[in-house]
C-alpha cells in the first residue's frame, strides 16, 4: 500500500516510512527510493527530515549514492539550521554510505 502511495507523500511521512523500515529491518519499498520522488520534495525537507532519511538509508544498506548526494546538496543548503543530533545523524549516514560504496 505504501508504495501505491509514494508519490502523494509529505517529506515527513517519507522519512517516517522509511525509519521505520530501517528500525525493524523490512526493506523498504522501492517507490519510495526513487531520486525523482525524493528530488522533487526535496526543497520542503526539513533538517529532521533529510538526517532521518539519510540515516535511514545507511541502515537499510541502500548504496544508491545518487540519491544520497541529492539528499546531502539538500542537507547542505539547509545546514545552519541542523541541530547537533541532525548533523550527527547525516555525517554518520554518509560517511556509512560512502563505506559501502568502497
């Protein structure tokens, strides 16, 4: 059902979705990894947003770097308003991408 989904999605429920996937170890949906969906919301992110989401993908072991660098431009543009934890949270993701990708 998520997937039918996907493209209505705030960058909230996005995240959230994809937490949780993350969380309990379920891959999570394809639809929701796609860099048009997530490029094309990717001005509303939030900084809770795009850490979590970027968090998300490193757990989820999801090596598609091009989605990481356009959620990391995102993170980037956004930074003075990232709190410790989010800063933490994108720096750790990345750098954990960046591994797997080795």
């Amino acid at each position: 059902e998520a997937s039918a989904k996907a493209a209505q999605f705030k960058p909230l429920e996005l995240s959230n979705m994809l937490w949780a996937c993350a969380v309990s170890r379920c891959p999570a949906p394809d639809k929701l990894l796609t860099p048009s969906l997530c490029g094309s919301m990717l001005p509303q992110f939030k900084p809770q947003e795009l850490s979590m989401t970027l968090w998300s993908l490193a757990k989820l072991s999801i090596g598609d770097m091009g989605l990481a660098h356009a959620l990391l431009q995102g993170a980037v543009s956004k930074l003075h308003a990232f709190s410790t934890q989010n800063l933490a949270n994108a720096v750790w993701a990345f750098a954990a991408l960046t591994c797997k990708e080795e």
